[in-house]
C-alpha cells in the first residue's frame, strides 16, 4: 500500500481573503498556481459534504462562469462512472448545455 498526497497552499490578504492559490500533487509529480478549487469531501461518520470553495480576488466573473460549466460537466461524468446512472448523467450535461447557452459560454 502506499499514500500519496495533494497540498494546497493559499495566500491571504490583510482581509483573509485569497490572492493566490498553489498546488502540487506529489504522485504526479505536478504542481502550479490556480485562481479557484472547490473540493468536496464526503464526512462517512455524518452522511455528509464538506466543501472548500476557494477563488483569488483577481479570478474574472467570465472565468467563473467557465470554472463552473467545466466542473458541472466533470460531475456528470463522475456519476456515470462511478455510479452507472447514465440517464442521470445525461440529464446533467443537457442542464450544462442550457448553463452554457444562458451564460453565453456557447454559441449555438
């Protein structure tokens, strides 16, 4: 058996609010600076999510949107992996696809 891990490192200002946010994944041997992550962690002792939503202050609203269509779209495919709800996953990507075109993330 062996352990691998990822850190995160967050840069604070006066405010503790985020100004740069670092990674590095020491399996992968990769590391880099982000403007946002969002982890979810599922708490097996209270049947629960526990989430971490990070973004920098210099992280654009347009970014956002994008940062959110792509993990939605991530979702829908974990889901179908690791549960095989295939319709489930793809009634997500249709939401995805109306998110996208709502945000005019997409043209149609």
């Amino acid at each position: 058996m062996k352990t691998s891990e990822i850190k995160f490192s967050v840069t604070l200002d006066e405010n503790s609010l985020p100004i740069a946010i670092n990674w590095e994944a020491q399996d992968q041997k990769e590391k880099g600076e982000c403007k946002s992550v969002l982890i979810s962690i599922w708490d097996k002792n209270e049947n629960n999510t526990l989430k971490i939503d990070l973004w920098t202050k210099d992280m654009m609203v347009d970014e956002m949107k994008i940062f959110f269509h792509q993990t939605l779209l991530s979702m829908a495919n974990t889901l179908e992996k690791a549960t095989a709800e295939e319709k489930m996953a793809k009634q997500l990507r249709e939401f995805c696809e109306n998110f996208a075109e709502k945000l005019n993330l997409i043209n149609k």
